[in-house]
C-alpha cells in the first residue's frame, strides 16, 4: 500500500459564505438607504403639517385684525371713553400685526427648508437680527443659516463675524470674541437643515458700529464660503 504524499496540502474553499456575506452587506446598504429616505419623508410630513397650521394660525389672525380695524374706525370719538377704547383697540391691533408678522417669517423659514433641493450646494444665511438690550452698548444677535442643494448631507464649517465702525474718528474692526462672551469654537456650525446662533455683543465707549461681517467659512466639499455685509442701522429697524 503505498504512502500519501507529503508535499500536498489540501485547502477547504468557502465559496457559498463569501456570496452570503456579499448579499449580507448588501441588504444592510439597501436598508440603510430606505431607513433614511424614511426618516426624510418623516421629516418633509412634520414639517409640512407645521406649514398648514402656520397658514392656518395666520388666517384666523388675520380675520382677527379686520376686526380691530373695523372696530376702531367705530370707536374714534369724543368722548373719554370712547378714546381710552380707541388706544386699548389700536394697541391690541399692534400686538396682532406683530403676531402675524412672525407666522409670515416663520413660514417662509420652514418653507425654505422644505424647497426641492436641485439648486447648487450653499450654505445660506437665513436671518441675522439684532435687539437692542437695556445695558448701555448691548445688543443681541440672532443668526439663522440654512443650505440649499440635497438634503441628505451634512455641512460643516465656522462663522466668523465682525462689526467694523468709527472708534475715536478712525475705521476700527472687532472680532467677536473682542466684544462677546462667545469662544470661536461654539461657532461652528454643522447641519443637514439649519442651524441657529444667538448671543450678545457688548460695545466700547465712543464705538460707533456701521457694519456687521458674517463670514461663512465652508468645509464641506462643493460647498463654497460666503461673506454678507449688513448696515447696522437697517439691523435694528428691522429693514435688513
């Protein structure tokens, strides 16, 4: 009986487990792919009832001031009573014009998010406000950005802003982590939908501000950086 050879090695191949984990990872890419278009169409739906009862809030106030109208231009008379009835009618139809005032922005906001991602790849500043504060030099800072192209991606990047103006007669600029308690680092931003910064800027003496830089700083492939430039002036009357 002869003897087996020494110089053979008999290797076991495994070709059924090499397709059963290519099929494996296949599925869990598919899955992945629907469990986000999921969570999307979740999201667009949320955001789309939120829409319908902002245009619904709207309506109701809306019909609302038609009535203070009417009912001031009935109340100016003579009288004590019917002026005092007049002021409280016109402060109420102030108030109620304000209210509508921030449905319609916040309804063009959430529009905006909801707008068909085909235009080019941007990181947008949605809002930027300012409110004056009590202290003497001291206002506060709103900063809304959004993005536009797809949204089922993710973009990152800093904000870099700064307030240029006349200090002693001369052009100067502050950074703002010279006239804010904000550390550069919380300004960064990443998002698939928007991002929101707010904070305070509290002003030298003898400042004068003119303008406000917002800078945005992009580190997202095919995501260009932007620069907007707004006149202070225009930010606290509410025209910018």
């Amino acid at each position: 009986m002869s003897k087996p050879h020494d110089g053979f090695l008999v290797k076991q191949h495994r070709p059924a487990f090499k397709w059963i984990m290519l099929a494996l990872v296949l599925c869990l890419l598919v899955a992945a792919f629907f469990l986000g278009q999921w969570n999307q169409n979740r999201l667009n739906q949320q955001t789309e009832i939120f829409i319908e009862g902002l245009n619904a809030s709207i309506q109701q106030l809306e019909e609302r001031n038609e009535e203070l109208v009417n009912k001031n231009a009935r109340l100016l008379g003579d009288s004590k009573v019917e002026r005092d009835a007049y002021v409280a009618a016109n402060e109420s139809l102030i108030s109620l014009q304000k209210e509508i005032l921030v449905h319609k922005e916040e309804l063009l906001f959430y529009r905006g998010i909801m707008a068909p991602g085909k235009s080019e790849y941007a990181v947008n500043t949605q809002e930027f406000s300012l409110t004056k504060s009590q202290a003497e030099g001291q206002y506060s800072y709103k900063l809304v950005l959004t993005k536009s192209g797809k949204s089922d991606y993710t973009v990152r990047g800093n904000v870099i802003i700064s307030v240029e103006g006349l200090l002693d007669g001369k052009t100067h600029t502050y950074e703002l982590k010279e006239i804010s308690e904000v550390k550069p680092s919380a300004m960064k931003y990443s998002f698939r939908y928007f991002q929101a910064f707010v904070g305070v800027l509290q002003l030298p003496e003898k400042f004068y501000p003119e303008t406000v830089q917002v800078r945005i700083k992009s580190k997202t492939k095919k995501v260009k950086s932007l620069e907007n430039t707004f006149n202070w002036a225009e930010l606290l009357s509410g025209e910018s």
